[in-house]
C-alpha cells in the first residue's frame, strides 16, 4: 500500500522506527455475537474479495466448514452449544479469524524484514512477498490464526481488508453482514456502540454480557460483544486471557540481543587472548 | 406479506413460527435486529428444532413438528379465556359479532357436511345467517349463542394449555410463557409480527396453520397496523410473482381463478365471483372483477376479445378436475401424460416421494427442460449409483434440454416477499447457447402458431388469436412483457361523471387498477400490477429510499401491488373515528379538512370514505370485515381445528381420540396408491422434517463453488438421546429411512434437537436438510425428496415435507 | 621433521563435512535469528531459499556428526586427569603449560566440547524437525512448536559459542590445523599437547 507505508507503526524484525509521520484513525471491526446468524455471508465475501477458494471439503458431524482456518480461509463460523443457564439452550457462533493484536505475537516472532507490518490504523498485514514461510508467526500468535500455504509456503491471515479500508471503505465481510453483526469504525466508536450493546444484553437477561477487548495483547482491533463476557471459552475456545507466549517474549525480547553479543565477545575474546597470551607453539626437535 | 420486510422494524415483538427467517432470509432478517436494536424489540422462535434464528431469540420453545394449530389454537383459547383481546378492533373490524347458520356445526373432529367417500365436505352449512334484507345478521354484544365469537370460544376452549403440551409436546411453562409475551400485543400501542414460510404450508393442514395466526393476529389487532401482519417469507426470490401471475393450473394472474367445468355461462362466472356487499356500506372491491377479467381477456386476445363472444370466455380452460403439481404427476404415473414442460423447476428433488416421481417421468414420451443448469430432473434417466438408481435402458423419455438464463443474465422484474415489484437489470451475458425464458417460449410459440396455420387443428383460436405484438416477435422484451401486465387504455377514457372529459388518452399506459373498464377499452395483463410501469416510466426501476415520515415506508422504492400499497389492510391502523390507533406508528389517518385518507402510506381504502360513514377495513371481504370464521373458503371447515401430519407418531388424534377418521386431515386429498406407501410408528417411529440451510439455495447452489465450500456434504441432525440410543456419534455416517425410500448421510449430533414429550411418550425429531443431489460440485447426495409423502394441503395442494415419519440407524 | 598420523584420511573428510554443514547451518540459522544477521540470508539465495535450505544444512551436520562421534567417542572418555587439567585451564591458557597432567587423545577442554556436542546437536536435529515448515510442523500443536523454537535457538547458540572456541584453540594451538588438514602431526606437538596418546602411538 502506497499511502499505508507511511503509517507503520510496527515492522517484524526491524530495529529502527519504520514511517510514521502520519497519525490516520485507529480502526476496529466489531463483531456481535448476539446478532450473528452464522449465515456464513462474511465467509463468502472474504473469499470473494480476496479471490480465495477452498476445498470442496466434507462433513464432519458439525456446521463448521471449511471446518478450520486455511491459507484460502481466512474467516470461518465455529458453532458451539451451550447451557449457561440450565435448560436455556444457546448457540453461540463466532466469526474466527485474526484479531489484530495491539500488541501482535506474530509480528514479533517472524524474523524476516517488512514480512509483517502494524499499520498505525491498528491493522496487523501480512506482506507475503517478504515472508519466508518460517511459520514462527504461528508460534507468536495467542489465538492461532496464521496458516502456511502448502502451495507457496506463506503465511496468511485475515488483513482486515487493508486494502479496502486504505481506500475509506469497510472490510469485505462487514460490508456484507446482512444483520448488522461486524460493525466497523473507529476503535474508539467501536467500543461505545459496543457499550450500547451490552446495555441492551444486559436488559434481555445477559448479566454478564460484555465487550472481549483483551488486555494481555495491549487490546485488539477486532473486538467481540459477547453475552457470556466473564466465560469467553464458550465461544469455540476464544481464550480467556490472550497474551503472547512467555516462550516467544522470551526469546524475542533482549535475549537474543544479548546471546548476538556473547557470540561476539566470544570472538573478540579469541582474538585478545591470541594478541596477549599469544598462540601456544611447539619447537621441532630432532628425533633420533 | 400483508406488511413488507423494512416494515418488521416497527415491531414490538417477532414470533417466528414455521419459518426460520434468520436462516433462509438472513437478508430480510436485518429488519429483527432492527426492531430488537431500536425499539426493544423481543424475538420469539416456536420450531420443532434450535434454529439459527433461535440462536438469536429472546425465548425460543420446541414443537413437534406438524402441531402448529394445536398451539396457536391453544394461544386463540388463551387470549379469549384471560380476555387479552383487542376489544374495539375484534368488535368493528372482524366477524365476532356475525351469526353463523343454525345448520353449521362440529362435533368429533368434523365439521357438518362431511362425505367420508369423497373425503370432502358439502359446505353449504359454512356461512353467515342472512337477513331479509340480504345482509348478514349480526350481533354486536357478542351473547348470541350463534355468533362467531361464542361458537370460537367454544371450540378453542378444548386447546387448553395441557392439551397444547399433550399434541406439541412443548412444555406447559414455555407455551404460557409465549402466550404471555403474545398477549402483551393486544394493547393498542403494541403490535407483533408472525413470520412464517414453508415451516406452515408444507403440511397437510398448512393453509390452516396460517389461518390459525392470523386469527391470532386478528384478536390482538396486529393486522393492517405498522410492525404487525402476517408475514409470509416466501422461498423463491419470485415466487411471489408466480402466485401473483396466476402460474398455479387453477389460477389466472392477479388472483382471478379459472373456471370449473359447470361453469359455461360467462355472466354466471363473472357474478359468483364479484361478491355483493354482505353489510350495508361495504366495499367488496371484489365487485370490480369483471373489469380485471376483461382487462386481462383484451391483452391476451386484443381485438379478438368482445362484448359479443363474452371477451373469449368459450376459449379459456374449464377446470374438470385438479392439474397441481400432485395431480399431474399422479397422472404421468398412469400414463395419461404424453410431455412435460418442465421450466425452472426440479420436480424429481422438488415434488414428493422421487420414486414416484421418477416413474412417472419415465412414462412420458417427451420432457422439455428450460433450466441454467443440469438439473436432476433433466439427469433423471441416469443411473448416478445409489443417489439414481436407474436403468437408462427401461426409460424411454426423450428429454430435451433448453439452456436458459438466470435472473442475473437478464432484466426483468422480481417480486419479492413484501410484495415489491423491482426492477433488475442484466449483470453479465449468459454462457454459450442459453437464451432467456420469454425468448424460448416465443419460439415455441411461434411454430406452434405456425403448424396450427399451416394444419389447422382441434382448436385453434386461442392460439391463433393470442396477441403477441412485440418489436422482435422471437424475442418478446421484459419492458414490453412488464407494460403489458401494467395495462394501457385502448380507446380514450372519459370521466363517467362528464363524458366530455378524457381522463386517459387511447394507447397510454394506466396509471392505477382503478382506471380498469370491463367493456373492452383497456387492457391489463395483471389488474394487481397495473400501474407499475404507467405514463410516468417504470416505477418498478425507482430506488428512492427516502422515508419522510420516518416508519420505512420509502414509496418511491420501487413499486408494490396493489397501487404501490406498502401494508395492506391499512385503514385498520386507525380506530372507527379515522385516528390511528398507535400516533408512534401511524401509517394513515382521516384528514377531514381534505376529506380524505392519507398519511405515510397509500390508504387501503376508499379514499374519500368518511368514517362515519361505516366502511370497514377490509375491502376485498363482502363484509368489510375480517374472518374468523371462514365461511366456505376452506377446504378442512371455517374454524382451524388439529389434524396429525399424515405420518405421525401418534395413534389417536388427542383432539378427537374417539375418532379414527379425524387422526389427519379428512379433507386432504390422498391418491388410492398412496395410502399404501405410508409409514406407521412401529416401524418407523421418528418424526422427520426437511428444510433449507442458509448455505444453499434450494438445488441451484450446489453448482456453485463457493457454497459447495460452505456445505459441501450432505448430513441429517439427530438430536443427542436418540444418538445415544442409536450408538451414533457426529460424523458417523447413517441410513434415515421412510416407507418411500432412504438416504445415507453424515449424522450431526446436537442438543439444537430436543426430545419431547409427546402424549406421555418420548418422541424424537430427525431433521433432514434438503441441499443436495447427484449433480453439482458438492459432494453427491441423495434427493431428501426419497423420503417424503405423496400427499398435500387439503387446499393448495403443497406437499407434506414437514412431517413424516422415519428410522435412523448407523451405517 | 618427524610426524605422527593423526587422522585418517575418512576422519578429516567426516570432520570437514561436519564443519561445513555447522558454517552453513550456523550462518542461515544466524540470518534467522536476530533481524542484524538477516543480511546473511543474501548467501543462499534470500530469505526463503535460506529457511528452505537450513533444515536440511542442520540434517546434514547432525549425520555427519554423528559418524565423527562414533568415530571419536571412545577417546573422549571422562578421566580423573582430565579433571586435574581442568583445574588448572588457567594455566593453559596463559601458556604455561609445564606440568600439566598428561593429555591423551584429546584434552579435556576438547572433550567437553565433544560431549557438548553430543548433546546439542541431537536437540538441535529434535527441535528443528518439530518447526521444519512445511513437512512437519503442521502436525505439532503450538504449545510444543514454541518450546521448540526457544530450545533451538538456545541450542544453537551454546553450540556457536563452542565452535567459536574450537576454531580459536586450532587457531591458537600451532600445528593443530595441519593434523584436520593432512592428517599429521610433529611429534614435538604430540609429545607436548598429548603426551599419552604420543606415547601410546610410538611406544616411546
């Protein structure tokens, strides 16, 4: 994106600041569980948008289907029933894709240059001809998100139609949602129509209705009006309190700094030790 | 729809109720999450099975399937029992108060007039008392033992809430907390909407079921007002149109109905059906039918059509016995069939019971398919292994295939279920040697034309005599097909009140139905659609969504029948004194400064009509009112009484246990071969249902990738305690079989299907989605269409794909 | 000037193979790890080429070393001596070298690495199947690839620091290069750096 690459707010394994002269609205696509039908619409539109096309696959005993992400799936409906209250039935279906992470886990592990980028917008894009098919991005991500391509070996995920909100206008699968169920604007607008929202749970019973918002990624920018806020696992696993491996923050943050420079003192030990201590020779001596 | 989709939004509460909008109209579902997110809107869903708008309801209670009038019944006893009526509307602008004859009556599950031989009822005891000065009799306090609205009460009175979860199964505690919610409507300042589709008319007792809510509807006084009405969710994008152009064998287009075979007087056709005002001061719009049916008889046979041959009365069919859809494939299987025409249509996955179906399809000499796509039907002579399983060799049906385009290939008009009339324009040329509809059927046309010239023939005047006045006559344009219908004047219109004045010059386009004559000077191929492309263009094309009133009713949107009225019914918003009843919701009012109706909506009224001078809401009835009692119009009798599906669990009806006779309705038609072919409990002891999936669309959209994607295989649901019986574990694949046939599929286990209670026995409910076939680019299935019944509504003849009985095993 | 065989001509192919794969391994892992080494990736062709390229690098070095460790195993047994030596590394690395304990084969220093070796290497062949994309990392749940690619890279780099070592001691240690090159040593180095492997050889 010609203009978006004045925006990044963040660039995988680049240690200086990328661009960032320009400050342009921080995004949100909210998507209310309450409203959402499982029409699948949204799947279709992502397809159709980004020209994917998956499998013809099969099924499995549940609605799930294409029953995962996949390189050509980049959203898919997960379908779970549950009794929260005993004897009132729910299906509760959610929209699964990449929740673009404040604080992305996937942009943090991947080691090749400008293969993930944050938009100061908040999106989390994958710029497939930079990356080279490592899958460290799917160690880094909390909610299981990127997939490698088994054609091309890249990593693919939702952009949350970058290309389309560059240009002003909404994600492909907010533009189709026919009730109403992924809304998408400003974050800040996001969060508000999403508090009118849980008022109005609230008012049908949904005592714990709620906004999934997860601190443990500095917030995302996709976002969740759930009716069961305080148990998000109900929802075909949506992880009750994201956050970036340990593993990953462990090995992404200082220490590899500080193991490249123990490699290099290494070195320079070698050399000073060699220039001081000098190299350890042997005279010839005759044999009789 | 007597309301529209935008409209829903007004609503204070949705029942959803044999439909499941959410899942096959998730667009029009938009207008739920409307009404709940502006106007608090709580959402209702009875269905025997966890829907996908269930998942979205504020309650939802379970059902057996086929058992809607015994609940709706139980609501009508409900209501009238706790006296949560909508006392002004039900006494002015209903039948409570006519007296019904001395000689109707019921007793053991009958109505009186029944012939068990015939399964019909003589229903001439079905009507309203009438007095010496022709009008019916009436008793506005509602005491005399005569009048609808004891003879209602007391027949509803057996739907108690116990019953209601004896038949249905639905737990007492939610059926009262449903007629709760309902009754919270009957206050003048809250309305509710039913929406329902194939859920309720495909069943024997399916026209019923619809009456039963709209009687419910009637005693709240949702109907006519905004965010109320019977809303019926049709499963084609234009099939509304097909019922509104009369492509049903007993129909012509805008409702007109054929003739039967003892009716060869055209004067005798015309006076039975333009019914006299049976109150004094009524309208009876019917009245005008002669105009519509000469209207429509001048833009079939022009200047063919004259006062002299009764406008070409003699050439029109004289209905002898029944041409539906059951019918004619009951008499293709006995051979009395030669070719079959078969347009837009896959009668072997569409009608029931596909191995009759095959069987009679491999009887005709020829078959015509007109389709975009191979259809199973135009593959029906293919042996596809154990999704077709015939021998190519024993058929001898010659089957032309004739490409034709789909909706998005050509402009046209589609009407949807609001009754909008909306204009479409061609996206994309169609592929290789398809042609549109109207093309090929003007070339059939043509050498038909051509061969009876040339030849001559039995009858040829009809044909001979047809106009076909089109530019290219091969190619018959939808904007000249859609003027047509709209109709023009032939010769100049003069003001009956001032001759001298011409109000529409010869050759232009009608504005309004109302301009229709019947002494030949106009022409209107549809009276119902008449105005949609008048002198000001296509007003079918128009997308102004401007809402100057603010309550959806965007006028200039495109146009709906009749006259671009959005709710029908409308002056029953209003109370007798022309006020509306809701000022939140008004649609219209009386302006007596103007001396006429007007408001946010075009009046469904005689404009001009003062209130006080009497003239009730419901112009199209003879009274002026609505129906509770159904007078003769019925097949099954005036008030909707419970009848079992034709397959049911059950051994009695709990209604009427001591008569067998009355267990399904005993006045369906069932064809003598057919009783055979149904399945009893002991052997297949499951309910089974079939229904769409928000995926697919019918057996077009496994043709498409992108759907295949989303559902690629075929599966049935089984609820969690018969899996657990049956060993069956989701994934698993398993055999459902009916007395007609079986299918294999994979088993979705869920809680969405629960167990009921039924008549103290556990019963279980097999749901069998209908998507899938042998061609297409999802994975092959079986038609569902093997298990189903061959057997229809006592009136329209719609199949009974709702309930059936089945077993389930694992494979 | 006299000499002493070494290495066989088999070893020092095995020890060269060894190297070569560790250089390569070592420096497309390296471009991996850290984005100040990504510039590395430009040696194997880019950066997919190299994240095709370094797991099969990786299974070479672990195959190869694996020969060369059951070529060498035997000689790097742990013995009190070596322990005695390791007391005084000191020592040795200031280059006061009289009165060491007598060295065998390999000295201690040479036989931690080995064993260090021994254990890295497996861990590192281990691991990197478990994140090898796109063979079989699709077949480890995330919990396990991520424990993986912490202990691979911790692996790797205790591995370089040894390497970084041993290449300095062959550097520092004169004549220590010509015994991988050619196979020989001056029994002046022998009897100075191995005294008992020197004596064991000659029978002096």
């Amino acid at each position: 994106m010609a203009l978006q690459s004045l925006d990044i707010k963040a660039r995988s394994a680049t240690t200086t600041q990328p661009p960032a002269a320009r400050d342009p609205l921080h995004v949100a696509k909210l998507i209310d569980i309450s409203k959402c039908i499982g029409c699948k619409a949204c799947q279709v539109a992502c397809m159709e948008w980004n020209d994917l096309r998956d499998e013809v696959g099969t099924n499995a005993g549940i609605y799930d289907n294409p029953r995962d992400l996949t390189d050509q799936s980049w959203t898919v409906m997960r379908y779970s029933e549950v009794e929260v209250q005993q004897g009132r039935l729910e299906w509760l279906i959610r929209k699964d894709g990449c929740m673009h992470c404040e604080d992305p886990g996937c942009l943090k592990a991947c080691p090749a240059p400008g293969a993930i980028v944050q938009y100061v917008n908040g999106i989390v894009d994958f710029h497939e001809e930079h990356c080279i098919g490592c899958g460290y991005c799917i160690t880094g991500c909390p909610f299981n998100v990127p997939r490698i391509s088994k054609k091309d070996s890249k990593a693919y995920k939702c952009t949350l139609c970058s290309d389309r909100v560059a240009v002003g206008r909404e994600p492909a699968c907010v533009k189709t949602c026919p009730t109403g169920a992924i809304v998408f604007g400003s974050k800040r607008d996001m969060i508000e129509h999403a508090e009118g929202r849980i008022a109005d749970l609230k008012a049908r019973g949904y005592a714990n209705a709620g906004l999934y918002n997860p601190e443990g990624v500095g917030g995302t920018h996709v976002m969740y009006v759930l009716q069961h806020a305080d148990q998000p696992e109900l929802y075909a696993g949506l992880p009750k309190d994201p956050h970036i491996s340990p593993l990953v923050g462990l090995w992404k943050g200082i220490t590899k700094p500080l193991m490249s420079l123990g490699i290099g003192l290494a070195v320079f030990a070698g050399f000073f030790h060699y220039v001081t201590a000098g190299p350890k020779e042997v005279e010839d001596e005759k044999v009789d | 729809m007597t309301n529209h989709w935008v409209d829903i939004k007004n609503t204070d509460l949705v029942l959803i109720m044999g439909g499941n909008a959410a899942e096959a109209h998730p667009c029009g579902f938009k207008w739920v999450t409307e009404a709940k997110a502006h106007r608090k809107a709580r959402l209702i869903v009875v269905d025997p099975r966890f829907t996908r708008s269930a998942a979205v309801s504020d309650f939802y209670a379970p059902i057996r399937a086929g058992t809607d009038i015994a609940f709706l019944g139980g609501v009508i006893n409900y209501l009238l029992t706790n006296d949560r009526i909508h006392h002004e509307y039900v006494k002015h602008y209903t039948d409570m108060s006519f007296l019904v004859k001395d000689e109707f009556s019921f007793a053991n599950g009958l109505f009186s007039g029944y012939d068990p031989e015939t399964r019909k009822y003589d229903r001439s005891s079905w009507g309203y008392q009438i007095g010496a000065d022709g009008y019916a009799v009436t008793d506005p306090a509602l005491q005399h033992p005569r009048c609808v609205y004891q003879l209602m009460k007391a027949h509803y009175s057996r739907y108690t809430p116990e019953m209601v979860s004896t038949v249905c199964g639905t737990p007492q505690d939610a059926f009262l907390k449903v007629c709760e919610a309902i009754a919270e409507t009957a206050a003048a300042d809250r309305t509710m909407t039913i929406m329902y589709a194939l859920g309720w008319t495909q069943h024997s007792v399916g026209s019923q079921m619809i009456r039963t809510g709209a009687m419910v509807q009637l005693l709240l006084g949702n109907i006519g007002v905004a965010g109320g009405g019977m809303n019926a969710l049709r499963g084609h994008s234009n099939i509304q149109g097909l019922t509104d152009l009369g492509l049903l064998a007993n129909l012509l287009p805008g409702y007109l109905t054929l003739a039967g075979d003892a009716e060869q007087d055209y004067q005798a056709y015309i006076a039975k059906r333009a019914s006299k005002p049976l109150r004094p001061g009524q309208l009876s719009y019917w009245q005008n039918y002669a105009k519509f049916h000469v209207s429509l008889m001048k833009a079939w046979f022009g200047d063919a059509a004259s006062a002299s041959n009764d406008w070409c009365y003699d050439w029109l069919p004289k209905m002898d016995k029944g041409y539906d859809l059951l019918d004619v494939f009951e008499d293709m299987g006995q051979g009395k069939v030669n070719g079959y025409v078969c347009q837009g249509f896959n009668p072997l996955g569409s009608a029931p019971c596909k191995v009759k179906v095959s069987n009679s399809l491999s009887k005709l000499k020829f078959l015509v398919i007109i389709d975009p796509l191979a259809t199973e039907t135009s593959e029906f002579w293919q042996n596809h292994g154990e999704y077709n399983d015939v021998d190519p060799a024993k058929i001898q049906t010659e089957v032309f295939r004739l490409p034709s385009t789909c909706f998005a290939e050509e402009d046209g008009s589609l009407i949807n279920s609001g009754r909008w009339l909306q204009w479409h324009w061609k996206a994309a040329e169609p592929p290789g040697e398809a042609r549109s509809d109207q093309e090929i059927m003007a070339g059939l046309f043509l050498r038909i034309r051509a061969l009876y010239e040339k030849e001559g023939g039995a009858f040829p005047e009809p044909i001979l005599n047809l106009t076909w006045k089109h530019r290219i006559p091969a190619f018959p344009s939808p904007e000249e097909l859609a003027k047509e219908f709209s109709g023009k004047a032939l010769k100049d219109l003069t003001d009956p009140k001032d001759p001298g004045k011409v109000l529409v010059k010869a050759g232009e386009q009608l504005s309004a139905f109302a301009e229709l004559r019947d002494d030949g000077s106009t022409s209107s191929g549809c009276w119902l659609f008449a105005g949609c492309w008048s002198e000001k263009g296509n007003l079918m094309a128009r997308r102004d969504n401007a809402d100057p009133f603010g309550i959806g009713q965007t006028l200039n949107w495109a146009y709906s029948w009749p006259a671009n009225r959005r709710i029908l019914y409308n002056r029953a918003s209003c109370d007798p004194s022309g006020k509306p009843y809701d000022p939140t919701r008004k649609l219209i009012a009386w302006d007596a400064g103007a001396g006429k109706w007007g408001g946010a909506d075009v009046p469904d009224f005689k404009i001009d009509s003062a209130p006080e001078e009497g003239m009730n809401p419901f112009i199209m009835n003879p009274e002026g009112v609505a129906r509770f009692f159904a007078v003769d119009k019925m097949a099954e009798g005036p008030f909707p009484e419970h009848y079992e599906p034709f397959e049911t669990p059950l051994a009695e009806n709990p209604l009427s246990p001591q008569n067998p006779a009355v267990l399904s309705s005993p006045a369906a038609r069932v064809f003598k071969d057919d009783w055979a072919t149904f399945g009893k409990p002991d052997k297949f002891p499951y309910v089974g249902t079939t229904y769409r999936l928000t995926e697919h669309f019918h057996f077009w959209t496994k043709h498409a990738r992108l759907n295949a994607i989303l559902q690629p295989e075929q599966f049935v649901e089984i609820g969690e305690e018969l899996a657990k019986e049956k060993g069956i574990r989701a994934g698993d694949h398993v055999r459902v079989r009916s007395n007609r046939g079986h299918i294999v599929a994979v088993a979705v286990v869920t809680r969405r299907l629960m167990t009921l209670d039924v008549a103290g026995r556990k019963t279980h409910t097999v749901g069998v989605p209908l998507h899938w076939g042998f061609m297409g680019l999802a994975k092959n299935g079986y038609l569902t269409n093997t298990l189903t019944p061959f057997v229809g509504d006592g009136n329209t003849q719609t199949p009974e794909f709702k309930a059936f009985l089945v077993d389930v095993e694992k494979v | 000037m006299s000499t002493i065989q070494r290495y066989t001509a088999q070893e020092r192919s095995n020890h060269w193979v060894v190297a070569i794969a560790f250089v390569l391994a070592g420096l497309s892992g390296l471009a991996l790890f850290h984005p100040a080494f990504f510039f590395l990736t430009h040696l194997f062709g880019g950066g997919p080429w190299t994240r095709i390229l370094h797991p099969f690098l990786g299974a070479v070095l672990f195959l190869s070393f694996m020969g060369m460790a059951a070529r060498f195993w035997r000689y790097n047994r742990i013995t009190p001596a070596d322990r005695q030596w390791m007391a005084r590394i000191k020592d040795v690395l200031c280059n006061r070298d009289q009165g060491l304990p007598e060295v065998g084969k390999y000295n201690a220093g040479q036989k931690y690495l080995f064993w260090l070796l021994v254990v890295c290497i497996p861990v590192l062949l281990v691991s990197g199947i478990v994140i090898w994309q796109p063979w079989f990392a699709p077949y480890f749940p995330v919990g396990l690839l991520r424990i993986a690619v912490v202990l691979h890279a911790l692996a790797a780099w205790i591995v370089i620091l040894a390497i970084i070592v041993h290449v300095y001691a062959a550097i520092w240690v004169k004549g220590s290069i010509r015994a991988m090159l050619r196979g020989t040593v001056s029994e002046a180095w022998a009897r100075h750096h191995h005294r008992a492997w020197y004596r064991d050889v000659t029978g002096k």
